[in-house]
C-alpha cells in the first residue's frame, strides 16, 4: 500500500498523475483517517465515475468508511453517486456500493433511505 497523502496537493499530485495503484488506494487511504485540510468525500465522488473498476469501486466504499470515522455526508450530492454504482456494469463496483449503502444506513442513520 503506497503512503496515503496528507496535503491537498500530494492529493491533486496523485489525481493529475496516478500511479493507477496510487489512485486505487487514494480514497481509502483518506477516508480510514481523513486529514483536516482535505475534502475526502469531493475526492471519493470525484473518483466515483474513474474508468478503472477498482478506483470507482473503492471510491465508493470509501464514502462508506467516511459515515462509520466521521459520521459527515453530503446527502444530496451521495445518493445519486451510490445509485449509479449498484447499477454499475461491473459486480466488484456494485458489491462495493451495497457495502457503502449499508454502512451509510448504520452510521448517519439514514432508515429510510431508498437508493436502489
């Protein structure tokens, strides 16, 4: 696992220029312990869409991650993102996405909360 990073330019470093393998780990790196200055959630939507199944997919899980460590979620803007990924063309992105609904559900409490 690369190291995570802690500025918003190491961020941007790593989101202009990879490495794919740096890429897949960006989300989660950040969102098990999101630095102050950096908005995890924009970094994780942004990714949400990525060509690359593992980069969407743990972009996804991430948003999930971020509900358990900071309890804080943009409802409006993460809906829409996890009801395109459990419609996602790959099995890997929807199971993903299942796992970041269901903790979304548990750790901001949103019961009825109807994405699928």
């Amino acid at each position: 696992m690369p190291d995570t990073p802690e500025t918003q330019a190491e961020v941007d470093a790593v989101l202009q220029d990879g490495p794919l393998d740096a890429l897949r780990w960006l989300p989660i790196g950040l969102s098990l312990d999101p630095p102050d200055a950096i908005d995890v959630q924009s970094v994780c939507l942004s990714l949400a869409d990525h060509p690359d199944d593992w980069v969407r997919g743990n972009a996804i899980v991430a948003l999930g991650h971020l509900a358990r460590v900071t309890g804080d979620l943009d409802r409006a803007r993460v809906t829409p993102v996890i009801r395109a990924a459990l419609r996602d063309h790959h099995e890997r992105v929807r199971g993903q996405a299942g796992d970041a609904e269901s903790d979304i559900r548990h750790f901001m409490g949103w019961k009825h909360w109807r994405v699928r």
